[in-house]
C-alpha cells in the first residue's frame, strides 16, 4: 500500500481538443503540466488511476545530487533551484527542506567509491564534501558504529512526497491544465507521421504534441507502437516511524539503511542493500542488458518469483485502441510491504544510533521503480514519432529530480531553449 497522498480534485470531463496531452500524473508529468501552463501552453494530463498514486508517493523523499553520475548533475541542480521555488510556484508548503544529506561508510571500499565520487564532481560548482568519522559523529550525534568516513553534501535536502505531487496538479489546475483520473491512454494517432491525437478510455483527444510521463508502464505502451524501451522493475520498500528525538534533521545514507526526518517527528526509513525484485517475463528479453549493473548490485535484490510473472502474462503487450488496454486491467501497481525486510532496516539503523530503539513503525509501503541500464532517465524527443517526448526510466530519481525532468520534457515538447543539456537522456543511447 502507500501513504496517503493529499487529495485534489479532478475534471470528469475530458477535452475535445489541447495542445500537449501528457500521459502520466506523476510528478514529472505534473511538472511538465505545471511548466507548460505557466508559460500559457494548453495542456491535459491524462491518468489511467489516481494522481501521485505510484512512486510519486512511495519514495524517501530524497533531494540529492550527492552519488549521482557527473552527466545527471546539472539536472539535479536545476531541481534544487525548482524545489526552493515551489512554495511561491503552487502557494503551499511542500516539506522542502535543505538540511543536507549524508553518506556514511563502513568499509574502506566503500569509502573509496565517495572518493572517486567526490574527484569525479569537480568543477560542477557543488559544496560536497568528505567527512572523517569524528565529523559524522559531531554532525549526526548519539552514533555508536566506527565509520571509515563518509561524504556531505548540504544543499542537498527532502521534500513530502504525500504532497509534493498534489500541490503541483492543484497549482497546475490553477493556471488552466486539466487533469483526468481513472483514464488510460490506449494509443497515440498520427497524420502524416506525426501525433495528431491520443485515444483514451473515454474518447479521442486532439494534440499537436504528447509528453508520455508513464513511469514503468512506459516500456510497455512504447511497445504497443513497436518501439523498445529497456526498462525493468525494482521495489524500493520504506517506512515511517513514530517520532523520536536524537537524530538531527540531516539524512543519512549508511550501508544498509537510509533515513530522513519527517514532518510529524518521526522518520521515514529504507533499507539501502535490499531491493525486491519482480520477475517478468522482461527480465528474460532484455535481462542481459543489465549485465553490468547486476555485478554492482547483485547482493542487494531480493528476487520475488511467481505471482508478479502471472500478472505480468496476463498483461496485453499489444491491443488496439478500441480494445480495453493494460492499463484498464491495473490502474495502480501496488506492491506489498516487506515487513521483514523494514525490520531489518530499522534494526541495522538501531546498532548505528541507538536513538532508534525507541521507534515503532507507524505505517510502510513499497514501490516499483522503472530501472534503466544505465540507471539515468530518458528524456527525449523521438525522431521516429514527431510530436512524441518521452520523460521515464527515472531509475529511482524520480520524485528529486521530478521538477527538473518534467521542465525539460515540456520545454523538448514545444521546441524551447532546453533548462540543461538533454544529450545525457538520449533515447538512443539504449
């Protein structure tokens, strides 16, 4: 399941005709929303179940650009820049917070990557920094674990993803854009090669430009028109405790747990060395794709046989648009919380910080992560479909870079100068 969300309301009528229909109301799809009316452009988000119902909602909240590769930096950046705008952007308090992040290491080859890490960010203007064990004692205090060191980064910060995403729609809605829930985009038309409308459940909408925004059922409604999108599921699971005092309002990223303070006192927590990993029927077409990421991860997945591969069979792959497409069948992929693996997160946190012992865990949820090969997004303009952009395979960066990701894309879309350079999000690189 996943944390309540804050509710907005939605239109029950769908548009005749827009400019830029977006297929997707995650944050990115939001944003782009958001960018695009802002800058008087029509647009309608089209969501085949409930706004932020996804890994919008189901994440750490995280806002980091600390650990991410060189390339994606510059996008992190300009998030950091749209996350401090948001409250004057949508008029409310999002649970932005700058209070920096917080990488510790246990081991000495662990402390070599954050300083390779560290060598391979300069000259990108960040205020990163390596820490001595002594300094993460002071910074983060109460720790009894013996850290080989770690690296800092305090413009780094978090936001709530329970309202993040609800406060962009309702801004969004605010300044002309439609949103329609529980109505699933089935296909794309084209007129002489280009976009001319999207079919949806309810009807056909008109649009000189899409903005497909669909997280990690991208991959499969890119292959409905022929076009392979490598992709594959991973489950982050997280949880948020009961309030506690002691351990500061930094996040730390350790080994195996992370955690960040949450608005109500307590914590919301991961485990950083366990993710679950459905197996599909993908995994067996483009599995040797992620050869080189699996050296890297392979102690960290859990793999889950059996139920996520029968839905995943009884899943259409192709249908035409006056069929009832896959995202009718499963408007919401709502995997189930771990509780073994939240406890063992919580207990690897308590032996580091004692603090935790007098936590309990108020609520858990797990969400599905869209995982590229090289684990950064596409966000692209596809030469074979003119008038189709694509913002998807966030990789687990979505909610922090959401923002950045979804301006971009509106700003490819509609032929604008682009925010950064997209060359890194490059379809073809894959």
């Amino acid at each position: 399941m996943a944390p309540k969300i804050t509710p907005i309301t939605t239109s029950d009528t769908l548009p005749k005709q827009t400019a830029v229909a977006i297929i997707g109301g995650g944050i990115v799809g939001l944003s782009a929303a958001l960018t695009l009316a802002e800058r008087g452009i029509p647009a309608v988000v089209l969501e085949k179940g409930h706004i932020a119902a996804e890994q919008s909602s189901r994440n750490l909240g995280w806002v980091r650009k600390t650990s991410r590769a060189a390339a994606d930096i510059p996008l992190a950046q300009q998030a950091d820049r749209l996350w401090a705008e948001m409250p004057q952007r949508t008029g409310q308090d999002v649970g932005y917070r700058q209070n920096g992040i917080m990488f510790v290491a246990g081991s000495d080859k662990e402390m070599e990557m954050y300083r390779g890490w560290h060598e391979s960010v300069q000259g990108l203007d960040l205020d990163s920094r390596l820490l001595s064990s002594s300094e993460i004692d002071r910074m983060v205090p109460g720790g009894t674990a013996t850290w080989k060191g770690g690296v800092y980064t305090p413009s780094d910060g978090y936001a709530e993803p329970t309202r993040a995403s609800s406060a962009i729609a309702k801004a969004a809605q605010g300044k002309g854009v439609t949103i329609v829930e529980n109505c699933a985009v089935r296909t794309i038309e084209t007129k002489a090669g280009c976009v001319s409308s999207v079919i949806t459940e309810r009807g056909e909408i008109a649009c000189d430009q899409v903005i497909l925004a669909g997280g990690l059922w991208s991959r499969r409604f890119l292959g409905n028109m022929g076009i392979a999108l490598p992709v594959l599921p991973l489950i982050c699971y997280a949880f948020r405790t009961t309030p506690i005092e002691g351990a500061g309002e930094i996040a730390v990223g350790g080994p195996d747990f992370s955690f960040r303070r949450h608005e109500s006192g307590g914590y919301v927590i991961t485990h950083r060395a366990a993710l679950g990993s459905p197996f599909v029927l993908d995994h067996a077409l483009i599995g040797m794709k992620y050869l080189s990421t699996l050296k890297h991860t392979a102690g960290m997945i859990r793999p889950i046989l059996g139920k996520p591969l029968i839905d995943d069979l009884k899943l259409p792959r192709r249908w035409k648009s006056s069929s009832v497409s896959p995202f009718e069948r499963a408007r919401v992929m709502d995997p189930p919380a771990s509780d073994k693996i939240n406890a063992e997160a919580l207990n690897n946190i308590r032996k580091a910080w004692p603090a935790f012992e007098q936590a309990e865990i108020a609520e858990s949820w797990a969400g599905t992560m869209d995982i590229t090969p090289d684990n950064n997004p596409v966000i692209d303009r596809l030469a074979t479909v003119p008038g189709l952009t694509i913002a998807t395979g966030m990789s687990g960066h979505g909610f922090g870079t959401g923002p950045a990701a979804g301006r971009l894309a509106a700003e490819l879309a509609t032929g604008e100068v682009p925010c950064v350079d997209p060359s890194p999000y490059r379809f073809a690189r894959l």
